[in-house]
C-alpha cells in the first residue's frame, strides 16, 4: 500500500460534521431536478456507460485491505443495465448524462489509474474518489485533461503522491470544492498562487496533510473574495505565521489548522488574532495544535458573533478567558484543553451558552467552583473539565443533565458526597470523578444507569461497603475502577452480577474478602481484568464452592498485597489466565499441582514472599511462561525448573540470598531472555555470559570480582555497580552499539578511560563510573549528536582540564565531576546546555573566578539548573551575578513532581551538604533545589538577586570571605529550610524578614560579625546556640547575652597594621575630640527615640568597629 487509508465511518463522521455546520454549502444537487428523476429516472447513455466501464477496469477491487464498512460500488457496473442506477453514479434527470461520480469508500485498488474514460463524461459535475488506494500515483493520473464542467472534487485518503500540477486547475475553471486531504501531496514553489489564479469560484478547500513547505502564507489572501470554507494540515520544519488580514475575509465561515504532535516536530503554524474588529462571519473555527501570537486570547475573540464551533485545544494558551467570551452566545463546541496554563474561574457567562453540547477544558490550571449553573446547559452531552486545580463541593446540578453522554471532572480538588439520587443521566455512557477527595458512601444508582459502560472513582475518600442495587444483570458497565479509597467490608456478590463487566479494580482499598459466590448468578464471562491487590485484610473462603469459576475468561489477576497465606483455589481453575501476582504475600508453599491447567499463563509474579522456596520443585508445568518475578524470597539458589523454561525473556531473582558463583548450567535453558535481575545477592563470579539475546542485565550489589566481563552485543542496558571489580575498562565496551545503560559505579576500576566512550551516538543516555579509582584526564571526545542526558564521574581521580567536549552533551541533564583532582576555572560554557538541571563541581582544585563570559539562551545561562554544587574548591572574587539566569529555582510550579530521570532500573543520585551534614540523595526530586558555594575563597557581599530564586530549599555560602549585610531579600525564600553563612565576615543585624521562613529548619550564622538582637518569631524561636556562636555583638534569645545597655559591645576582630581600615579609622579620630560634646548630646536624643533607623544603625556599626579597632592596637596586630 502506499499512503495509509483511514476508515471510511472517519470520513463519513467527518462529513456529517461538516455538512451540519456549513448547511448551506451542501454537495447535493438540485432538488428539484432529484424529484424528477424519481418520477420518471432517465436512461443511460450508451457512451456514457461504456465510458464508466472502461473506468471500472482500471481499477482492481480489493477490500480486505479495506475497513469493514467500505464496499465495492463497481460490482454494481454491469454491461446492458442502467447505468443511472448504479452505486455512486447520478444523472441528469432530463438529458440521462453522467453528472456525478461518487466511488469513495469502494475498495479500489491501481497502481496506474487512468482519467481517458472519465474524459468522455462531457458533463461531470462531481467527483468523489476519496478512501481509495492508488498506490502513489501522480494526480495528473485521474486528472490530466479537460473536466471544464467540474464543480466538486474529493481525492482525499486515496494514495496520490508528488507535486500538484497547477496546470490542471487551468481547466477546471468552476471548480467550487477541492479536497486533496490526508495524501502525499506537494505543492511546488508558487505552485499555490498559479492554481488559485485559475479558481476563482473556489468555495471549500481542504488541504489537511499537503505539504505547503514552498507556500508563502500570503498567497491565502489570493482566496479571500471566494473561500468560505478552508482546513490546513502539516508540519514544517519551521512554522508558518498565517496572514491575519484572513480573519476579515467577508465570506469565511469555517477555518481549520491541524497539525500532528510528533516529539521531534513543532507546531507548524502561527495564528496572530487581529486585536479589535474581527468582521469574520466564522462559524467554526478550530487551530489545533497552533501557536497563538502572545498565548493569550485576545479581547477581540468576542467579535465573533457567529461562532458555533471553536477548538483551541493544545495551542499552550496562557492567563484567564476574557471576558468578551460572553458575546459567543451561539456555541454549539468549546475545546480549550490541553494548553495547561489558561488560568482563573470559570466564567459565570458560559452557563449562558444554552445550546452548547460540547465542552472541554481540561488540563488547565482553573480553579475556584464549578457554578452550579451548569445545570441549566441542558444541550450538553460532553462536558470535560479535568486536570485542572477546581475545588468546592461537586455541584449536584450536573448530574441532572438529560442529555449528558461523557462527564469528566477527574483529577481536580472537589469534596463532598454523590448525590443519594439523580433525575437525569439516562444517556451517560463515560462517569470519571478520579483523583478528588469526594467522600461518602457510593450510591447504588451508579452501577443502574441504563447507559453508563465507564465508572472511574480511583483517587477519592469513599468509605462504607457497597451497598446493594437492583437488576445488576441490565448494567451495561465494561469498566469500573474504585481503587485508591476506603471502601471496607465484602465484596458482595450482585458486584460480580455485572454480566458486562471487562474490567474491575477494587485495589488498595479496605476490603476483608469476597463474598461466597452464588453458583445460581450468570458467571462473569467478559471480565478479563481484576485487581484486588493491596487490600491487606482480604481473605479467601475455602468453602463447598471454592472450586466455582466466576470468571472463566480473566486473563488478568493482582492479588498483591492481600494478606494471603496460600495459593487461592480457585486460581488453578482459571485457563485462561495469561498474568498473575500474588507479590508481597505470605505465600509459603507452591506446588507443582497448583499449575497444571495455567498452560495460558505468561508472567508469574511471587516477589516479597520471604519464607516461599521454589528450590524443591523440579519442573514448572507453565509452557507459555515468559515473565517471572520471584524478588525477595529469601531463596538461595537458583530455582531447578528455570532450566525447563525454554519461553522465559524476563526473570528476577534480585534481592535474594544466592551465594557464590553462577555455574554453567545454572544458566542453561535461557535462550529467548532478554530481562535478568539478579542484583542484591552474594554472587561473587560469573564465567561468561550465555545469553545471547539480553538486552537488560543488572548485577548490582553483589560481590562480583576480578575483571570487567563485557556482555553480549544486544545489551542495552549494563548495571553492575556496588560490586568489587579491578583492573580496567576493557575497550570492547565500546562495541555495545545498543547501549542505552553504563552503570559502573563503586567498584575498584582503575586506570583511564577508554576514549571510545564518549564516542557512542546511537542512544547511550546514562554513563556512571563515580566511586572508582579513574585517573587521568576526562576524554575530549564527547560527539555531537549524542543523547547523554546523565554523566556521573564523581570520587574518582581524574585530573587536568574538564573536558570542553561535554559542550556537545546537548540534553545533557546531570554533570557529576565532584571529589576529583580537576585543575581548571569554572566552566562557563556549560550554560549553553538548555537541559542542565545537576551541576557537581565540589571537591575539586578549581580556581579563579566565577564568571559567566558567555551569556546563552536569549541571555541567560544554566535556566533548568535546580542543583548548584561548587563546594571545597578555590574559587575567588565576588559571587556570581548570573545566579538570576536559574529560572527552574524561582518557580517550582513549572516543574511538575517527580524524580530526575525515567528510568525504571537506573535512579540519579546525588551527594550534597544539607543541615549541617553530608546526605546522599539516591534520588533527586524534580522540585529539589540547592546552591553550595561554600568553602571556597569567595568575597563581597551576598547579592540581593538571591532573593529571586523563591523556590530554593538550600542555600550554603559558608567558609568564605564575604562581608557585608545579610541581604533582607533572604527572606523572599518561603521554601527554604537549610541556610548556612557561617565562617564569613558578615556585619550588622540579622534581618527581621528571615522570620518568614517557615519552613526553617537549619540555621548557620556563627564565626561572623553580626550585631544587634536575634529576631525572634516562628522558626527563629527554635534554633539552638550555636545558630549564632561567635558573634559577640548578637543578644538574645537563645544566647545567655540579654539586650540591653551593653548591646553595642561588641567582638575583637584585627585587622593588618597597613589594611585600608586603618587608614579609615585613624582619619575619623582625627576629628572625635572637636564633635565630642555635640556627638554626645544628639546620640543621646537619637538612640532615646531610635529615629532615624539609618543614622541609628550606622552609628552601631561605627561604634562596634572603632571599639574593635581601639582593642587590636591596644594588643598589637595579628595575622588572621
């Protein structure tokens, strides 16, 4: 096949859609002339019909290759019939000539479709050939030559390929409708401006998928006196700015812009709304997904009067919804969903909009209440808002909803109870309240409703049993999820009465067993899916009926976590059953008997069972067996039957207490495995590696020694750190071309590295070697082009310059260099890396000062950095001014929670100074953050922009040289909850603002110069002595000094004899005596009234230094 052919019911919903909304521009013909040819229906002519069948013939029909509701039209073209009654042909109801050709959804299959015969159609009007397959034919194929009397063209979805002649579009000079959608379609270089020259008749164009690369967007303006309908669709390697004068064309009603999201495609085209007077007579207008100038939508949106259709959808529109939405009174379609960031209420206007049926906003960030007015868009059958920060009681009014089909208001933060009864909802088919915090009691009426196949209560507070409901039997719900709550009691039998049912999860909730089983209830013969797991009370009856089969067909089974002491009964009766676990159990015995009528069963999970041994069982009768979990089962050697095992591809025995060596046939038996974990065992040596087919190994923490083995070529995923490996990295590593995974770490590797590793660029994202003994330099061979998103090179021995190679680690992520011997300045150029969120410099010999030569980024540097760690190194100078570049640290609502990294075996770690201590992070949040510069040469003072980075949780600046004020803006980091300034020189008062740090937990400011009373309030009232511990000048509590008069005693502190401070003070005594007497008597006034503030507190700070001043020369000078 060449282009993909899309299912006709697509094209035929899309058409109905179309017709509603454009009613006036229908493809059909007279009416009268349709009444006539019912009264009396013409003949055929006779060249006519030999025209059709030479047409016929080209074509092959093939439908197999087809959806199920397309059909073959020609098997109706028989020789010596009407032709005027054949599928998809209509004609003149006077004359008997051909007027329209309509074969779409027909199966019809050419490789080299020929227009000849249709060439003898004189009078063809329409012609439709859409969801058909050409096999990348040309378009001139079908419509090269004279068609002058055609007004409506399809050739959607049908296979045609290459540039779009324009010169085929001079002879179709009525041409009203052209569909060249969903092809391979190209447009040459102003290709788009000859064609449309030619059809000026031109009323609906649809061009979704047509490569308009060579377009320039200004030829659209070359339809505005005609189009009234237009849709675009594709992508560009660089977006298209559509011309906003199009939004004035006088007869447009419907205007579609799609584009297909791919993760290396952008949106191809922007959208610039006109900012007053939108003339546009739109209907229908949907942009989806496409960049909006500004990402907001501006005021003028309300001008479109006449809109019934608008679709935003993806568009990352940002801010509230005007206010101007109140005009759009005739919507019948609202979807701004999935822009994430449109922000406030929702309007009190769109219960207004009282024919609207379709509504969606989900995944935004609205908040406040859904109004109870809501109720009265008695038109919706589609109302979607979830995803979004909307809180209050669930307004009942939207469960009266008469026509309701689909009602989504999952994953927001409502509360309150279901209502006991509704009124409406005959029509509801889709119910999702999930990840709420509704409370209450389920009502029965949700598994009644005459139409409802989807329930989804995940994620709430329920409680109580389920109580019981009616008629069970006429339920239609397939799906019903209620996992995540705390609904306790039996799970009564009229639940398993849900003869519909496919899926059902009732996991981690409070549930004490299953009620016995009524062998007079139909069975349950659609359920293919059960979770029960985590539901530690639950328990099994082995009653008379233990044997019943209430699900003959479930093919998925999760009983983890239930409490369960032996394997369930009625488990061995279920052939069907492809997956199974009964993890985190208490399971103590398996029997080769349990098994014999699993033969469907594919994956076997029995981890964290601790006293379970498989070692006694000699065969495991499981044919089809490919998946086995058996982590954490205390076993201690491997299992005999795994030899017997010939289907297995992934098998876990991590977390064991296997000793010794893996012998030879221990491994034997295994040749479709892909999968082996066996790390936390005591393994100490493996021979070689047999399997040849393994992707995933991990062999981590074990007692592996001797020398690196490298593993099979297939590998793509290496991990057996915490061992006691020696010796070096051999360089066949390096010819592992699918390795995904290097996890080398904490071993006893030595020597350098093979400069090879920096060469991988076909996918290897995670390279760790830290915690080995690694010297020389970091490799200069880090290719463009690779895909390293984490380098973690961390305590080893590494020495000279870093590499500048690492420039070229462009989503490189985490950079872990810390606790070497590195000789450098501080790389700036590593703020060009846009992904860089760890950066770990500490503990090296790096030097000079902390500079940013290179701004990047549209200006800044290091924007995604959230870890800053530049410790225990021999920087200099002032501290950076750039720190204002780390946008990730002043809003932490961007960053969505989770961990640094994706990967299910391979977790970030991290090492930092926080509170006082060293805490090893083996995974990093995604809302961590932390600035280390401490021990360092540092000096100046702390740079008030600190206080922008609002989302910071540590901050460590001690052990250095800086002088001057705390800065008050400190206090701006709300998160904060370590913050270290000790062993600097730091003066004046603790700022009164740092009390507004409630989270708090640290505070370092001993070995400074401060003065002046400790604040007092929230977290300050906590902190211990030594917060504060060589600062003389500091009173308070928790000090034993008490303010009072002697407050402004202050601490010794010397300076060299020939120091700038000196000179300073040596001129201020020149002129003490002659202010003496007037000095004395305004002090008094002044600090009586403590105004002014500023003249107060520099009088304070001249006092202390020239006390201190006067007490060093008395004893002389010392070298601090």
């Amino acid at each position: 096949m060449g282009t993909s052919v899309l299912p006709c019911w697509f094209g035929a919903i899309c058409l109905v859609l179309l017709l509603r909304l454009n009613a006036s521009l229908s493809f059909s013909f007279n009416s009268s002339a349709q009444a006539q040819a019912q009264a009396q229906p013409p003949l055929c002519l006779p060249h006519q019909s030999s025209a059709l069948l030479q047409f016929k013939h080209t074509f092959s029909v093939n439908c197999s290759d087809f959806e199920i509701m397309n059909y073959p039209k020609t098997e109706s073209w028989k020789k010596g019939t009407d032709c005027c009654v054949w599928d998809g042909v209509t004609c003149d109801a006077e004359t008997g000539f051909v007027i329209a050709l309509d074969l779409s959804c027909s199966c019809l299959t050419s490789v080299s479709p020929s227009n000849t015969s249709l060439l003898l159609l004189p009078r063809l009007r329409m012609l439709n050939l859409a969801f058909n397959d050409v096999y990348l034919s040309p378009l001139a194929s079908v419509l090269g030559g004279q068609f002058t009397t055609l007004t409506h063209l399809n050739v959607s979805h049908s296979g045609f390929s290459g540039p779009i002649p324009s010169t085929i579009f001079s002879h179709l000079p009525k041409l009203v409708s052209l569909d060249l959608s969903m092809n391979g379609l190209t447009f040459k270089r102003h290709g788009f401006e000859k064609m449309f020259a030619n059809l000026t008749q031109i009323r609906q164009l649809f061009l979704d998928e047509v490569d308009m690369s060579l377009v320039e967007p200004t030829s659209f303006l070359n339809l505005s006196s005609s189009i009234v309908s237009l849709t675009l669709g594709y992508n560009f390697n660089q977006p298209k700015r559509l011309p906003q004068d199009i939004f004035h064309f006088p007869f447009l009603q419907m205007l579609r812009i799609y584009t297909q999201i791919f993760k290396h495609y952008q949106v191809s085209w922007e959208v610039s709304f006109p900012k007053t007077n939108m003339t546009s007579p739109l209907r229908s207008l949907q942009l989806s997904p496409v960049s909006i100038a500004g990402q907001h939508l501006p005021n003028s949106i309300g001008d479109l009067r006449f809109l019934e259709v608008l679709d935003l959808n993806s568009c990352n529109l940002k801010g509230s919804i005007p206010h101007s939405f109140a005009n759009l009174t005739r919507l019948i379609h609202l979807d701004l969903s999935s822009n994430f960031n449109i922000l406030g209420q929702l309007p009190p206007a769109f219960s207004n909009f009282k024919h609207l049926q379709y509504f969606d906003l989900s995944a935004n960030q609205l908040d406040g209440q859904i109004p109870d007015a809501f109720g009265n868009l008695t038109q919706l059958f589609h109302l979607s808002l979830s995803g979004n920060q909307l809180s209050g009681n669930l307004p009942f009014s939207v469960f009266n909803l008469a026509n309701i089909v689909l009602l989504d208001l999952s994953r927001n933060k409502l509360v309150g109870s279901l209502p006991s009864q509704v009124s409406g909802l005959s029509l509801l088919s889709f119910l999702d309240l999930s990840g709420n915090f509704l409370d209450g009691r389920l009502p029965p009426w949700l598994f009644t409703l005459p139409s409802l196949s989807w329930l989804d209560l995940d994620n709430n507070k329920f409680t109580g049993p389920i109580d019981p409901f009616k008629q069970p039997a006429a339920s239609l719900l397939e799906y019903v999820d209620l996992r995540n709550n705390e609904i306790h009691g039996l799970i009564p039998s009229y639940v398993f009465a849900l003869v519909n049912l496919t899926t059902l999860d009732l996991s981690s909730n409070r549930l004490t067993g299953i009620s016995e089983p009524n062998i007079n209830l139909p069975k349950l013969n659609k359920l293919v899916t059960l979770d029960l797991s985590n539901n530690t009370l639950l328990s099994f009856k082995s009653g008379s009926n233990a044997s019943y089969v209430l699900a003959p067909n479930l093919r998925s089974l999760s009983l983890s976590s239930c409490n369960i002491t032996e394997f369930p009964y009625f488990v061995r009766n279920l052939e069907g059953l492809e997956g199974l676990d009964l993890s985190y159990n208490r399971i103590h015995v398996i029997e080769v008997d349990m098994f014999p009528r699993l033969k469907s069963l594919t994956s076997l999970d029995l981890s964290h069972n601790g006293g379970l041994s498989l070692s006694t069982i000699p065969t495991l009768p499981l044919p089809n067996l490919e998946r086995l979990l058996f982590s954490s089962c205390n076993t201690t050697e491997f299992p005999n039957f795994l030899r017997t095992l010939e289907n297995l591809s992934e098998l876990d025995l991590s977390n064991n207490n296997i000793h010794g060596k893996i012998s030879k046939w221990e491994t034997e038996g295994w040749p479709s495995l892909t999968t082996l974990d066996l790390s936390n065992n005591f393994l100490t040596g493996i021979d070689y590696y047999p399997w040849r087919n393994v992707e995933t190994l991990n062999l981590r923490s074990n007692l592996l020694g001797g020398s690196l083995l490298v593993p099979p070529l297939s590998t793509r995923i290496f991990i057996i750190s915490k061992n006691k490996l020696t010796g070096m990295i051999p360089s066949q590593i390096c010819s592992l071309e699918q390795l995904y995974i290097l996890d080398l770490s904490e071993n006893k590797l030595s020597g350098t590295l093979p400069i090879c590793l920096g060469g991988f660029v076909n996918g290897l994202t995670i390279l760790d070697l830290h915690r080995n003994k690694f010297h020389g330099y970091i490799p200069d061979s880090f290719l463009q082009g690779n895909y390293l998103q984490t380098i973690n090179l961390g305590s080893n021995d590494f020495d000279g310059p870093l590499s500048k190679s690492l420039v070229n680690c462009s989503v490189l992520e985490v950079l872990n260099v810390g606790n070497n011997k590195i000789n450098d300045t501080f790389p700036h150029w590593l703020g060009a890396l846009p992904q860089l969120k760890v950066l770990v410099l500490r503990s090296n010999n790096l030097h000079g000062g902390v500079i940013n030569s290179n701004m990047h980024m549209n200006g800044s540097s290091f924007p995604n950095l959230r870890i800053f760690d530049l410790s225990h190194n021999d920087f200099s100078g002032s501290l950076p001014t750039f720190l204002h570049s780390f946008q990730s640290m002043k809003n932490s609502s961007d960053v969505g929670t989770g961990y640094i990294g994706n990967s299910d075996y391979y977790h970030d770690s991290v090492v930092i100074t926080m509170k006082g201590a060293d805490v090893n992070l083996e995974r990093i949040l995604t809302i961590f953050t932390t600035i280390d510069m401490s021990s360092n040469r540092f000096r100046g003072e702390v740079p008030k922009i600190v206080g922008e980075l609002t989302s910071l949780q540590v901050l460590n600046f001690s052990h250095n040289n800086l002088i001057g004020h705390i800065p008050s803006s400190i206090g701006n980091l709300t998160q904060l909850e370590s913050l270290d300034f000790s062993s600097n020189k730091l003066t004046g008062h603790i700022p009164p603002q740092l009390t507004a740090l409630g989270f708090l937990e640290v505070l370092n400011l001993s070995e400074n110069r401060l003065v002046g009373p400790i604040p007092m309030g929230k977290q300050f009232n906590t902190f211990p002595n030594d917060s504060y511990i060589g600062n003389p000048g500091l009173c308070g509590s928790p000090l034993s000094k008490t303010c009072g008069s002697g407050e402004l005693e202050a601490p010794c502190f010397h300076e060299k004899a020939n120091s700038e401070s000196v000179f300073e003070w040596k001129a201020a005594l020149m002129g003490y005596g002659s202010g003496l007497v007037f000095g004395i008597s305004a002090a008094y006034i002044m600090l009586s009234l403590g105004r002014p503030f500023w003249l107060v507190k520099m009088v304070e700070e001249a006092t202390y230094n020239l006390k201190t001043y006067l007490r060093a020369t008395a004893r002389g000078p010392r070298n601090l």
